[in-house]
C-alpha cells in the first residue's frame, strides 16, 4: 500500500506542476522520456520459444510485481505463468532496470489454446526523476499450430472440462465428433471403468454353455455383442434425456432399493456360479423366446441385454468427461440425435474388448471340468464384490469393510490357505502366497472395521492418527455438508476473502471417495488448499436445492469441482469433472487468481 501511494502521489505532482504548459511540452522541457522511447516492447518466435523483449530507457525502471501481466488475450484469456529474471531493490521495490528479457515455450501456450491467439504484455515503470508513466499495454499476433485429427483427439482426451469439450463438439464435423467419441470409448475401455464389466460378461457366457461342450465363436461373440449394444443403447437412451430435460438419470438409480435389488441379483449369479442351482427362465417363457428367435443364439439373450443395462447404469464410468461434454452439447445445441450418436459410439468403442472376451471365451474356453469349474467360482467371487460394491454407497464403512474382509478371508479359506504346503510345488506355491495375501488383507480389514476404519486403503488408520495425512477442510462432515442451496453457496463464496473450490459429490460416487481420500489429503494439494476457500456440497439427497445447484452451473452428476476467483467472479472455463490426480490439481491450482 505504501508503494502504491507514493507511485500515486508522484504522478499527482508531476501532473499538477505540468498542467499549464501540457504532458508531451514538459517532458520534452524536463528531458524525460516518452512511453515509446522508455519502453520498447517486442516479442519474436524463434524455435518453438517466444523471446519477449523488454528495452528499458535510461534511468527507467519496471516493477516486478502484480502489474506485470503475460497473457493470451484471443481466442480466449490465459494468464501466463513465465520465468522471469531476478529483480533487484529499488528504494523498497522489487524492479528491472536495462532491459527485461522472458522466453515463453510455445508449447505452454498451446496447451492452454488452439490456433492463433494474441499474446498481451502489460507493465508499469516509473523514471528515477520522478514521473510514472501510465501502464504500458502490447499485443502481439502469433499463427498458432493447426492442429491434426490426432493432435485434436489427444488435446481433448486431457481436458477435464465438459462445458469445454461442449463447445469444441460445436465447432467440429459430425463425421469427427462420432470418431472422436468412439476413441473416447477405446480409451476408457482402458480404464478401472470397464474391469468390473468382464466377470460379469464372462460368467455370462460361461452360465450359457450347455452339456459337455464349449461354446462356440459366434455363440460367444453374439451373446458379447447383444450385452454391448445393450449397454450402448442405455447410455444413449441417458445421455440424450438428460441431455434435453436436463436431468441426472443416474442419481435415481442410486436409491437404497434399487442398489439392494442390483446387489441381491449379484449375489444370486454368484451363487449359481457356485453350483448350487441354475438361473433359468420358466419353461413357458423359454417356449416363447424360442419362437421369436433361433434357439441356438436366442438362449439367454434378454438376461444378456438386461445384464448390459444394468451394468451401463451402475458398473460403467457414472461421469466422465466425454459423457458430460455430449450431455451439454445436447443441452446447448438441442441436437439430440448427434449427441446419441456420440455416446452410442462411444459406448461401442468401450465394449470393443468385450467383444473380444467374447470371441475369445469360444475360442480358448475349455470344456467343462476342474479347469472351467475353478473359473466360474472365480467370477462367482467378482459377482459378490461387485455386490459388496453395489452396498457400499448405502452401508456404514466400517460394515462395508467387514463385507470385504469375509470376502477376501473365505477366499483364502477355499484356496486352502492352511492346507499342507510341503505337497505343492512350482505354480502351486503361488497359488498358496495369494491365499495366504487374502487372508492377511482379510484380517487386516477386519481388525481396522472393528476399530472404526473407513477405507480399505488405510484398514489400521485409527491405530496411526498421528502418522496420518488428514485435512479438516476435505474431510468427509456430511451433517456439515447437506442442505446447500444456490443462495446459501453464493452468500459462502461472497464472503470468503480468498478465491473459493466448491466440490460436489455424493455418497455412491467412487470417483469422489477418491478424490476425498487420494487427492485432497495429498501434500500438494493441501499446500495449495490454503490459498483457497474449500466448501464440499453433498448432492445425495438429490433434492431440489441440489438440482438447483446442478443446472445453476450446468453440471452433470458428480464429481464436480468449480472455482471463484479472489473477486468471487465463477471460472466456467476452470471447472473440472471426474477423478483428477493429486499432482494434476495441485497444478490445476495454481491456475487460479489469488
């Protein structure tokens, strides 16, 4: 304050003292310099690097502090974060003297934009005889990269902003918006999204195999197809509603009720995987079924595509990115029959190794007997995890992490953990160390569930407080965090002083337990943290307030993180959806103006 007063004081006095005879006479009377001839500002690109030049008159110096500004002002606004030279003290202040010399590597600016954009240099320097100049603004014109289909691909597959993705989807080719979301689909395919789908796509198949034979390629690969296109169809189906009504589909699938159903229908199918019955439908319907298709392909093709169903709406990746950029670019554009056709892609791409489980299950399956009934116990496991999962975002943590613990414990128990070991030799041993792993994290989730744990990550957390990385501002305070209203959110950030992060998750939500319990806590990130107001919504409750909230900022289920800056002023452009690394966040904070 003091600094800028005396900057203020000095201009003050210098105008009134040269009122009479004007700026550009004085200046000329008193020798001073004129803006052009004490700044000469220039930028050159030179091997992938933008040489920023600044030459400083005579006895002219430039302030290094908050009115030194790189940015990118088109297409849209960017500020640069540069590596400037060291300043030295001048009278209290930190300035450059001579010459101010910044290189920008392309490469950082055309992460942040596409094509040509204009880079912005703004400064304010003062002479040592006592007159500061007005603030010196350049602009300078660069033909920014043309990007290629797969430069385009790969800059949108890191993009974490759906209302980013959305706007580029307006600006594209029908023809690459269906290859882009089908590359999406390959891509999350890759990812813990779709594991859970392939037990339950396998044991599928495998339930379907009659007799003593295995079934074959095109029997396999048709049941795998008919489940793709199932799931395909349910995320179009959601996609497109929620889409035009601007409604979160998923989050009433979360009820209590239907997880419970879902969870009991896993279970069933992890029995019966057991050998303990066989699911089949009545013989009446089987007669019907049989007539509207061959018997050979149309054996089991509803249970097939209700299974794919379920598995879009529950298993599969709740929000992604590349869904919700479709949803807004549905929302925004009304044009529903593209943004079907995006996700139907994208769902098809994501199935594509089904399909191969599917072909391959034909192909390479044995037949029947020790070899395939080791198998169908094996998904019969997955089926009961994946129910455990399903009761995980309506149950307790510390009974959730009991489910598990029994889980992983009678595993071990059935892989004969305590058998004789001296009788087993080369494979087997290994066989008997993963047991014996089982057991071990069984017992240790046990242990940690009786003590009060809630993750299965840190089943000894109560036994090492001390040691542990915790972080009152991220922590999980539902009673604390229910009941936000648009009003009640706005009042929050207009009274913070500092620039505010708004979470909002809900309890079925995995991606938000990991950014609660991977993202947050890290170091990083709380470093970070402190320069901001953190203020977590929880939109389980999925009532009006939180609908409210959703559609206010235009967001598609959870999770989502949105930032104010220090002038309360909303950051569309910051905002981010689905799980976000530590390392990433922590850098996707330092973006934001403090």
């Amino acid at each position: 304050m003091h600094n800028l007063t005396k900057k203020l004081l000095l201009t003050l006095l210098l105008f009134s003292t040269f009122l009479s005879a004007g700026f550009e006479s004085a200046l000329k009377k008193q020798k001073f310099l004129t803006p052009e001839e004490a700044f000469q500002v220039s930028a050159v690109l030179k091997d992938g690097v933008i040489e920023t030049k600044v030459i400083i008159g005579d006895k002219i110096h430039i302030y290094d502090d908050d009115t030194l500004h790189y940015r990118i002002t088109s297409p849209k606004k960017v500020e640069l974060s540069v590596q400037k030279p060291a300043s030295h003290d001048f009278d209290g202040d930190k300035v450059f003297e001579k010459e101010l010399i910044v290189n920008i590597p392309v490469k950082d600016i055309e992460a942040q934009v596409q094509g040509d954009y204009t880079l912005e240099i703004e400064l304010l320097g003062c002479s040592d005889k006592g007159i500061c100049y007005q603030p010196i603004i350049k602009s300078f014109d660069f033909k920014g990269k043309e990007l290629g289909l797969v430069d385009k691909i790969s800059s949108m597959l890191k993009e974490g902003n759906t209302a980013k993705i959305a706007d580029i989807l307006v600006n594209e080719s029908s023809v690459f918006i269906l290859l882009l979301f089908f590359i999406f689909g390959l891509l999350l395919a890759l990812t813990p999204c779709i594991f859970p789908m392939i037990p339950i796509l396998s044991s599928i198949i495998v339930s379907q195999q009659g007799g003593d034979e295995k079934p074959s390629v095109a029997q396999a690969f048709f049941t795998s197809l008919v489940y793709v296109l199932s799931m395909a169809l349910t995320y179009t189906v959601v996609g497109v509603i929620a889409g035009l009504l601007g409604a979160d589909i998923q989050t009433a699938m979360q009820n209590p009720w239907v997880l419970t159903l879902f969870a009991a229908m896993f279970v069933a199918l992890a029995f019966s995987l057991f050998g303990y019955y066989e699911i089949a439908l009545p013989a009446s319907w089987q007669s019907k079924l049989t007539k509207a298709s061959d018997d050979a392909q149309g054996k089991g093709i509803v249970g097939t595509a209700i299974m794919g169903l379920l598995s879009a709406l529950i298993v599969g990746p709740c929000v992604a990115p590349p869904l919700g950029g479709a949803v807004l670019f549905i929302s925004h554009t009304g044009d529903a029959f593209l943004g079907g056709a995006a996700l139907f892609v994208m769902s098809l791409g994501m199935g594509m190794p089904l399909l191969l489980v599917g072909i391959g299950a034909g192909k390479f399956m044995p037949k029947p007997g020790g070899w395939m009934t080791v198998v169908s116990q094996v998904f019969g496991v997955m089926m009961l995890g994946l129910g455990i999962f399903m009761l995980s975002r309506i149950l307790p943590d510390s009974l959730t992490l009991i489910l598990w613990a029994l889980l992983f414990m009678g595993s071990a128990l059935y892989m004969g953990v305590f058998d004789n070991s001296s009788d087993s030799k080369g494979a087997a041993k290994l066989f008997k160390l993963l047991a014996l792993v089982l057991m071990l994290w069984g017992a240790s989730l046990f242990i940690g569930a009786i003590s009060g744990a809630s993750s299965m990550l840190r089943p000894f957390e109560k036994f090492t407080t001390g040691l542990m990385v915790t972080s009152a501002e991220t922590s999980k305070n539902k009673e604390g965090h229910l009941g936000y209203s648009v009003e009640r959110l706005m009042k929050e950030v207009k009274d913070s002083d500092k620039p505010v992060v708004v979470d909002f998750g809900k309890d079925s939500c995995t991606a938000c337990t990991e950014l609660d319990e991977i993202t947050f806590p890290h170091p990083l990130v709380k470093e970070q943290l402190k320069n901001f107001t953190f203020i977590k919504v929880d939109l389980t409750k999925n009532s009006k307030d939180d609908k409210a909230l959703l559609k206010k900022f235009e967001l598609f289920g959870t999770p989502n993180i949105i930032f104010f800056d220090k002038d309360n002023t909303y950051l569309p452009e910051k905002s981010l959806t689905g799980f976000v690394g530590p390392e990433a966040f922590a850098k996707h904070l330092e973006g934001i103006d403090k």
